[in-house]
C-alpha cells in the first residue's frame, strides 16, 4: 500500500511529467517516454558497460592490409573482453579502466607504453591519466621514461599521493618509492616507431603527415555500483620537443570522469582538445542540459530527466557537438564516453577510430573504420 509520502511523490512526478510534456511538447512525448523507462535504472538499462580506443586518424581499408587490421581488431577486442569481465564479475570501473588499457599498453599496436611514438631526440616519453567519477579522484603523470605501465602509475599518484599530476624524473621517483620496477629504455624501442621519426627528420615532415593517425589508447567504464571511470595513456605525437605534452594526461581535456554526467576519454591532436578542454566540456554540457531539464520542470532532477536525455540522443550530439569545435578550431580525432545509463558512444571527426564497447546486454563489438558500428552521430546503442 502506498503511504502518504508515496502519493505525494506520485502526485510529484505526475506534475513533472506533465511540465515536462508541456515545455518540450515540440520535441517528442515526453510522458510516454517517462512512462517507457519506468525502470530506467532497472532492466531496461545496461547494468554496466565499457568503451575504449586505441586512438582516431586516416584509416580506411584502402591503406590497411586485411592481416593488418586482423590484428588490430584482435588487439582490441584483448583490451574489451579484459575489462568487460572485470565488470562481469562485479568489478569497479575503475579496475576495468586498467585492465582494458593494460594490454594495449603492452601492445606494439597503440602509441602507449610499449609501442610509444619517439621524441625529437629519440626518447619516449610517456603520459597517463586516469579519473575516478565518484569523487572526482584523479591521478596523471607525463614525461615518464622508466615505467612499462604508466596507467598504473597514474592511479598511485591517485590513491597514494596528496597530488594530481607529477612530471619526469619526480614521477619516476614516485614509481620507485611505490615498488615500481625501472623499465629500461630498449623496451620502448620499436623500429616502426623509429622509422617515423627518421622519415620525419629526413622529408620535413610534421607529426600528422608521418602518422596519419593517433594512436593513443583509452577506456571508459560504467561499473554495477553506478560508477564511471576513465583512463588515457599515450607517448604523444612523433617528434615531440621541448617537453611538450598533450591532451593525454591533463584532466579535463583528454581524460574526464564524473558519476553526474559521464566518463570520457579522447585521443587526437592534444593541442586542440586542450584548447577546448573537450573531455569535460563534454560533461559539463550534459550536467547542464539535465539541470536545465529539472529547473524546467520544477522538479530535482530525477531518473526521468536522464530518461529525456537519452531518448533525445543528448549524449552524442553533446559529444559531436565538442568534437566540432575541435574541427572548427583546426584540429582532429575522437572521444569515447559511457553514461550513468550506461550507454557507449563514440564520436570522432577522422576517417576512422580503432575502437571498442561492451554492455552487460550482449553488445560487444570492435571496429576501425567510419561508418562501421558506433562511428559516429546518431549511433546511440539502443540496448
Ligand atoms: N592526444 C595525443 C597527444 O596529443 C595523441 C594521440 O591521441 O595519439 O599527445
């Protein structure tokens, strides 16, 4: 039987709903869709869910050799099924985060860790960052030289430091203090790697002309408990100098999580995605967009509200729509991000994007090229 309280809520979300049907009676039934998500949080919606990438570019079948791209879909799927069972099995968010990103870091696939890109001067630097969406927790490093995982190091700045974000030799000193063993520099070394350097150097060419592509790797995660999380690690751009760092290990640009809005991870020309501070312009835009929604119907903000947004497709165009100042501004690549709903989206303004996700409803799918599954606007999973 319901209580008193209950038919004062009842009463509540009666009001707000038909609010809502009013103010936005423009853009689709709002009650019907309340009343379709009546369990928004229950069965109709992924219980958890991961995405991850292994960085954006030109890519397209034309200059890939099918065993090539096997192998590249072989890689990724690795990292998606690592962090898929983590949460399979009633893991955090963000363990899942570190097991996705952990074998694409031991990959000579992706420019991260192992098969980091060189600098100038022949070195790899490596950069890392990783966020937690319940407190907003968030560890980073960049410049580092010595360490085989620098996601792992990432979370210690985290978890065992007062800090955020530590540089060059100070986070190695850290990665020793904390039982982290001295990778040598010959690990790094990969001759594709290099070769791009020396055909940088020899034909004048920019970062972009060697490469084509980025190739940065990432993971966002939805966990059963309700909470995001996302992690990024990369060795840069080729040739690199003067200590530049890019987007990768700065929260808020490559790399932003938040239990409120969403967890996103970015990989692409880090200057711009800076510039825009897209991974949290990201979330922000959709925090916005929910509180807009409640302030409208002069309710809190409730499960309906994220029943709006998802049904609208909020979520990618807040996530093309960033992606299109990037391209405004002069820059490329593409983004990952989960929802407290549990959707994976992609979003990227390059031909392609090597790329994952996984959902407790049986999605589970990896793909390389635009136009493939979950390449871009209007692919909101339906579950
Ligand atoms: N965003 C990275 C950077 O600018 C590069 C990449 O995504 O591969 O350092």
């Amino acid at each position: 039987m319901m209580g008193a309280s209950g038919l004062v809520m009842q009463a509540m979300k009666t009001q707000i709903i038909a609010a809502l049907a009013a103010t936005f009676a423009f853009l689709a039934p709002v009650a019907a869709i309340a009343d379709n998500h009546a369990d928004e949080h229950g069965e109709d919606a992924p219980r958890w869910s991961i995405a991850i990438h292994g960085g954006a570019g030109t890519l397209s079948p034309d200059n890939m050799t099918p065993e090539r791209r096997a192998e590249y879909e072989a890689a990724l799927q690795v990292a998606l099924d690592a962090g898929a069972q983590v949460l399979k099995n009633g893991g955090t968010a963000m363990e899942a985060v570190q097991a996705a990103i952990l074998p694409m870091e031991d990959s000579e696939l992706f420019n991260a860790g192992r098969g980091a890109v060189f600098t100038w001067e022949g070195e790899n630097e490596l950069d890392a960052s990783i966020m937690d969406g319940r407190d907003r927790s968030a560890g980073a490093v960049t410049g580092v030289t010595t360490v085989r995982n620098p996601i792992l190091l990432a979370d210690k700045v985290r978890t065992e430091s007062p800090h955020v974000f530590l540089m060059g030799e100070g986070a190695e000193q850290f990665a020793v203090e904390q039982g982290f063993d001295v990778t040598p520099p010959e690990y790094f070394y990969t001759q594709r790697r290099m070769d791009s350097l020396e055909r940088m150097k020899a034909e004048a060419l920019s970062s972009l002309d060697v490469d084509h592509k980025f190739g940065t790797v990432g993971a966002v995660a939805l966990d059963s408990q309700g909470n995001l999380a996302a992690g990024t690690s990369t060795g840069g751009m080729t040739g690199k100098r003067w200590g530049r760092i890019g987007d990768a290990p700065v929260i808020g640009a490559g790399t932003y999580a938040d239990n409120r809005s969403c967890a996103v991870s970015a990989t692409g020309w880090g200057e711009y995605f800076i510039r825009v501070g897209v991974a949290q312009e990201i979330c922000t835009r959709l925090r916005m967009t929910l509180y807009r929604e409640a302030y409208a119907s002069g309710g809190d903000l409730n499960d309906q509200h994220r029943a709006w947004m998802r049904e609208q497709g909020v979520v990618q165009k807040a996530a093309d729509a960033v992606m299109a100042e990037v391209k405004e501004l002069g820059g490329d690549g593409g983004v990952i991000l989960v929802t407290p709903d549990g959707d994976a989206l992609f979003s990227f303004n390059t031909t392609g994007m090597y790329r994952g996700r996984a959902t407790s409803d049986g999605v589970n799918e990896v793909a390389i090229f635009g136009g493939e599954e979950g390449s871009g606007t209007g692919n909101t999973p339906d579950h």
